[in-house]
C-alpha cells in the first residue's frame, strides 16, 4: 500500500529515491525497500513526510482527500498532535512497537 504512494509523492517532488533518501534521513536501500513493499515504513518515516513534505495525513492512511496540503504553523502544530494521537491509538492496538515519545 504504501509503495505506490511513496513512488508517488517522490515523483511529485521531482526527487530520485536516493535524493528523497537523503531528504528524509534514511538509507537509499531502507527507502527502496519501502517502496517496492518488501518492508513498512516506520511511523517516524511516515511523520517526516506529513511534516517536511505536507503529505496529507488522510491520504496518507486513509486513501481520501489529495496527496499534498497548504501547510501554516497553526495547521503544523495540529498535524503533530495528530499524529501524536494516532501513534498512541496505534501502540494500543499492538501495531506500532518501540514508541519514543516526542
């Protein structure tokens, strides 16, 4: 699932998979790894998308709305709560291991 849609904001971006690598702090072979669908994305992968390249968060997981919104400080500040909120749900339903809180 989330192959296609990370293919996808890259190639938006304009970006090659070792620039978006780079650009989200992770190995160019965990990236591909990712893309192709052999591993998930860590939530904190999925985090930095929302907040350095303002990948909508519903498109994101839930498949509604468009890849990508307008962002200000008001709307970033919520996102992190949200996704503070959804990082929780996930860990209680054993989804997500190993949380650090931020």
């Amino acid at each position: 699932m989330y192959g296609k849609k990370l293919q996808e904001i890259r190639k938006k971006l304009n970006l090659s998979q070792e620039e978006f690598a780079t650009q989200t702090n992770i190995t160019y072979r965990a990236y591909t790894s990712y893309e192709r669908g052999d591993r998930k994305p860590s939530f904190e992968f999925l985090e930095k998308l929302v907040i350095k390249f303002h990948v909508n968060l519903n498109w994101l997981i839930a498949n509604t709305g468009e890849p990508f919104g307008e962002v200000n400080n008001k709307d970033k500040n919520l996102k992190k709560e949200i996704l503070f909120e959804v990082k929780q749900m996930l860990i209680k339903e054993g989804i997500v291991k190993n949380f650090t809180q931020p």
